[in-house]
C-alpha cells in the first residue's frame, strides 16, 4: 500500500475521535524525551502524539511508531515546523534543553534554556493556548516563572494551566524513605515542597503516609540525599547527562494524572510547581488536585515540624532568587 494511504487513514483515525488526548512533547530525540514518547505512546488515555526537536525528531518517531498501541505518532523537526507541532493540542510536554554536567547546579543551565522555554512557549501561546504545560526544563525554578511571562504578555496566561514537573523529587522521596523504612515504594507517599533544586526540595518526612517517625540522623540523611538525588545521578553519569530514566517514569507519572484530571476524574492529586498563594511567594510546589482545568485546587503546607520549618525558611530564600531571576528575564 502507498505510504500516503497509510498515513490518511492513520489521520483519519486520530481525525475520527479515537477517545484520549492530543499530547506533545517538545525535546523528544532527548534523553528524557525518548523513553517519554515510548511511554505516552503506550498510555490508553494518548490518541496523538507529537514528537518535536530540532534534530533526530523523525528516526524517533518512525521508532516508536511501530509500536502497535493506539496512539498515532506524528514528527516535527525545527523552528519551521512548531506550529504545525502544537495546534491542537491538549497537553504539551517539555523536556528540551542542555542537561547538567558533573560540577553544574541547575541555575548554570539559565542561559541556554531559558531561550529554548521562551521561544517553545510563545509557540504554545499562539497554537495551542488552552493545552496544559508540564516544564521539565531546568532550572524549573526559573523556567515556570518565565513561561508565565510569556504567556502574560501573550494575553494567554491560565497560572492553573502551568505546572512545573517535580515529580522525580516525590518518586526518589517515595524510594528513598521505603528504603529506610523496610516497606515497598508503592506504598509509600511522601510530600515533597517548595522547588526543584538543591534546598528549595522540601520533603516533608512528618507527613509522610503510612505515619511513621524518624530519628534525627534518619531524617538528615533521608532530605539530603532527596535533596541531592540529581546530583547523585550527574555524577555516577559522569559527563554523559543527568537523570533520563527516571525522569521520563516520573514525567510519564505527573502527564498521566494531567490527563486523568482533564478527563474528570475525582482525587487526582500530585506534587507540582506553580502559581500559588501558600507562601508569600508568586510559585511554590505543594499538592495540587488535578482536574480539568488543571491545578484545580492548591493544597496548604499542613502541620511543619521544627527541622522543616527552617528548611523551609532556606527554601523560600533561594526561590525568591530563582523566580525573580525567571521574570527579569523576559521583562528586561
Ligand atoms: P538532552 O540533551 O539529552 O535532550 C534535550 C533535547 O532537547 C535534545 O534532543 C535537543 O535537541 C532538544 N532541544 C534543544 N533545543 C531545543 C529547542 N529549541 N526546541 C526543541 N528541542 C530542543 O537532555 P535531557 O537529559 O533530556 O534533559 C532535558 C532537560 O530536562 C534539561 O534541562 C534537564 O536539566 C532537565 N531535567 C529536569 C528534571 C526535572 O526533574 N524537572 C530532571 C532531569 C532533567
């Protein structure tokens, strides 16, 4: 059969109201963005996926277009082909932009990614102003506030709609205090606050369910290591990236409870960044419930204990940074 023919009936069949969402994920030949197309192409609630990068963009797609799930796979490549990349859709993914190296914190990475969110964003603002956007490029701390200037200045911006990814802080979290505990991950929820680099990642260990307590050595370890599970990766990696794998698991995660929100569903609730009035300050990650708006409802801190009200006071104090040094960016 003529490949043109394949390709309209593949059309006609995302065309013709397959039930499930349009996703696109922006960076997709990368590290995250290659086994995070893999995945969204195997989730039920996915009926178009597109893969956007400015290389590699259409070995990938041909790639995971073999698999044989529901989604139709679509690829885009470079600046010419965004817009066509975006219109329509209901969820855009972004992991694209430069990784950390061994000796780099998450803030070295604003120059080139800051650029790379601007430009992607302001082609979200123009094709698909309505889509959910889930930031995974660093540093979040900085990117998400960006993404909202560029939405405000676009007349387009919904704070609800904009949701930095940190889930991979609350996977690790989860991981990390099972460990510790004796108990299976999947059982285990723990709380993570505040941002998505060093300090600014609060887990808050006396929220932890199924309740259980910690001694102050335990507790030291568990938030340091939490707090440097990136680190950890950067360096066991040694020059070849930061966290891929995981990443995508947990960018997979966070998108799958976008959708389920989006579908209506009921308690969906998940840790995230975004625009908030819990502290003082214009972004801060707490548990947000998902539904299909977005972040419907932002969840307060809850009880703090000692230890995590002052890490809480550092937190804000390196975000207030953070956000501002986001914002400056565009409004200079
Ligand atoms: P990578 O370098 O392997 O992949 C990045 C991809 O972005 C490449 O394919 C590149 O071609 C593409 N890209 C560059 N400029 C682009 C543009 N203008 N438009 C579209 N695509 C573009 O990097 P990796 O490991 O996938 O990491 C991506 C980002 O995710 C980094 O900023 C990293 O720091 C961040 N990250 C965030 C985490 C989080 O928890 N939020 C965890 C781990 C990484």
């Amino acid at each position: 059969m003529e490949e043109s023919s394949v390709l309209r009936r593949a059309n006609c069949r995302a065309k013709g109201g397959a039930p499930g969402f349009k996703v696109a994920i922006l960076g997709a030949a990368g590290g995250i963005g290659q086994p995070l197309a893999m995945l969204m192409k195997m989730n039920p609630l996915v009926s178009v996926l597109h893969l956007y990068d400015v290389v590699n963009a259409h070995g990938v797609t041909a790639d995971i277009s073999h698999m044989d799930t529901g989604a139709v796979v679509r690829g885009f490549l470079g600046q010419p082909q965004l817009e066509s990349a975006l219109t329509g859709m209901d969820l855009v993914i972004i992991p694209a932009g430069v990784p950390r190296k061994p000796g780099m914190t998450r803030d070295d990475l604003f120059n080139i990614n800051a650029g790379i969110v601007r430009t992607l964003c302001e082609g979200i603002a123009k094709c698909c102003p309505n889509a959910i956007v889930n930031l995974i490029s660093n540093p979040v701390n900085s990117t998400v506030p960006i993404a909202a200037e560029v939405f405000k200045k676009a007349g387009t911006y919904e704070p609800k709609r904009l949701l930095g990814v940190t889930t991979l802080d609350v996977v690790r979290a989860n991981t990390f205090v099972a460990e510790v505990l004796g108990l299976d991950p999947r059982e285990v929820d723990v709380p993570v606050v505040g941002g998505h680099s060093g300090v600014t990642i609060l887990p808050l260990l006396s929220q932890v369910k199924p309740p259980c307590s910690f001694t102050p050595e335990e507790t030291e370890y568990l938030t340091n290591r939490i707090q440097n599970g990136g680190t950890e990766v950067v360096e066991a990696k040694a020059g070849a990236g930061s966290a891929t794998l995981s990443m995508a698991y947990a960018a997979v995660k966070f998108a799958d409870a976008c959708l389920r929100g989006l579908r209506g569903d009921a308690g969906v609730v998940e840790c995230t960044f975004v625009a908030s009035q819990v502290t003082e300050l214009p972004f801060f990650a707490t548990k947000v419930r998902l539904g299909r708006s977005g972040a419907e409802e932002i969840y307060q801190l809850g009880p703090l204990n000692e230890y995590e009200r002052v890490g809480l006071e550092k937190a804000k104090e390196e975000l207030a940074g953070s956000i501002t040094k986001g914002v400056s960016f565009i409004r200079k």
